[in-house]
C-alpha cells in the first residue's frame, strides 16, 4: 500500500516536470517586477499584446475641449470598449465610476495652460496619490528639443524612480513643439531617449517611416490620434502604425469628436486587436452607425 501511496504523490508533484513559466508579452518588459507587469496586463491585452487606450486627459491643459465637455454623459459610456483611460485624476474622482476595472493611466504632468509655454511642465502628481487612486501609469509629457528638455526629461526620471519604487508603469509622451520637425529622424531621437532613460513604454505620434521607430525603440510604442481626421484616414493611420510594430493607439479625438463615438472605438479597436485592414473597420463602422 505504502508503495502505491508513493506512486500517486510523485504523480501529483510532477517530479521531473519542468517549472512553467509564461513569457510576458510585451517587448522590453520581462525583467519587470510581477506588480508592474500585472498594471500592464491591464493595460495592454494579452491576447493581442495589443491597446486602445482611451485618451481624454486634454482638460489638463486646455479646459473643456470639443467632445469632453461631459464627460459622465459622453464618454462614461465608451468606456467598456477601451483597454484603459488616460486622464487627470480630478476627472477620475469625480466622473469615472469606481467599478471600472481596467488599467488607469493618469496624466502625471501638468502646469501651463494653452495661454503659456506648454512645456514648462512641472510633475502635479504624488507617488502616494498615484498608488492611492489605483494607477497603472503614469503619463509624464517629454519635451525633446523644447525650451524646457531638460526640465521635462528630470520629471520623467523623477517619476520613473518613483514608479518603479511601487510596481507603477512610466508613459513617457513625446510632445512636438512647432519649430519640431515632426519625421521618423525626429521621433527615433525622442522615443530612443524616452526608453533609455527608464520610461516603461512611450507615447508618440505615426509617421512616414515609423518602422524604424518601434525598431529602435526597446519598449513599446503607441501612437497619438492627434487632429480629427476623416474616419478612414484616422484607422488607415491606426492599422499603418500597429503592422508597422506598435503596440496599440492612445486615441482622443478621433474617437470622442466622431460623429459616433461608441461605433468609432468599435471599429479602432478592430484594427489594433484583430488586425482589421482600413477598409473592414471602416464597414464595420458604417455597420454600427446604421
Ligand atoms: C495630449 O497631450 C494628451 O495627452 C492626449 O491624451 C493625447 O494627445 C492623445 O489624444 P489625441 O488622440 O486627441 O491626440
């Protein structure tokens, strides 16, 4: 009896049996801490390593834009279809319900408004505040080759070390200045010394030649929407930018200033996650509008 009691323990600790352990998905993450990752899981899916984050922290800096100036009446209902919201935290306590549970991305940066020079942002964020509202990033603006470079590379590290200390992922967004010219040469400096200089994964904008951005850069990249732009034009740029290696969209107004919102996202969403070409999403938006 005893022999075979034996037999069936060995059985049930797989003696032999090599320890799983499953690869993280995302590029330049694996040797992160298993809190961080978890935040990130919660960001990006990890069934198509992919995000359609859901962007609506202009007020920060620009009041009540076009599109956002209801936020629990116009974009609450959009929620459901995005893998996570960026936003300021004031929006968060007062218009997002507290049963959302995807990953938050707060907006970490902040000072100037439209009327003055926008990158002379300061860090408007504490750790303790962060890791209170549950964040799973923050998003710090980076200023490469604006007046204040320096100052908004010392926020990003600020916020780096400090999110790292508790298991919070760093969105570093590459901000354009006007006198910037914004091409791949442009973007590969940014997004390179945002990566290097610890941001967990960087925000910038698609253009021609961006293959060699998301080569360049050792974490993931997802892009900006940027200005509204016609429909198919906007998921054209979405599914150019995802087969050209990036990790997903961090989407504003093309999405909260389309003529249907919830059917936009939708069809975005069909792009990054299934890798729908332009013209599929774009039927299928025309599909839920109707
Ligand atoms: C801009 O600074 C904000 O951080 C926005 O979240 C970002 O630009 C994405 O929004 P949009 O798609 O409207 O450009």
């Amino acid at each position: 009896m005893a022999d075979a009691e034996d037999i069936q323990d060995a059985a049930r600790f797989h003696v032999g049996v090599a320890h799983r352990s499953e690869p993280f998905f995302l590029k330049g993450c694996e040797h992160l801490d298993w809190g961080i990752k978890n935040r990130l899981a919660n960001i990006f899916d990890p069934t198509s390593g992919r995000t359609v984050m859901l962007a609506f922290d202009h007020g920060y800096f620009q009041g009540p834009t076009s599109g956002l100036e209801r936020i629990d009446l116009d974009i609450v209902p959009l929620a459901r279809y995005a893998d996570t919201l960026m936003l300021t935290r004031g929006i968060l306590r007062t218009s997002i319900p507290p049963s959302y549970n995807r990953g938050i991305v707060l907006r970490a940066t902040g000072g100037p408004s439209i009327l003055k020079e926008l990158s002379n942002e300061e860090i408007a964020i504490s750790i303790e505040e962060a890791i209170r509202l549950n964040a799973a990033a923050m998003a710090v603006q980076v200023y490469i080759g604006g007046e204040y470079e320096t100052k908004s590379i010392h926020n990003l590290t600020r916020l780096v070390d400090a999110g790292n200390r508790y298991g919070i992922a760093t969105l570093a967004v590459t901000a354009v200045g006007r006198e910037m010219t914004r091409d791949a040469r442009y973007i590969r400096l940014a997004t390179r010394i945002c990566a290097e200089l610890g941001a967990t994964y960087v925000k910038t904008y698609y253009v021609p030649g961006f293959e060699t951005v998301t080569a360049a850069c050792p974490v993931p990249i997802v892009i900006a929407g940027g200005k509204k732009q016609p429909e198919l034009d906007a998921l054209t740029m979405a599914y150019n930018a995802v087969q050209q290696g990036a990790s997903g969209v961090d989407m504003g107004r093309n999405i909260f200033q389309a003529d249907n919102p919830a059917a936009m996202i939708q069809a975005v969403r069909k792009v990054v996650h299934d890798n729908a070409t332009p013209q599929e999403a774009f039927d299928l938006l025309q599909q839920l509008k109707g």
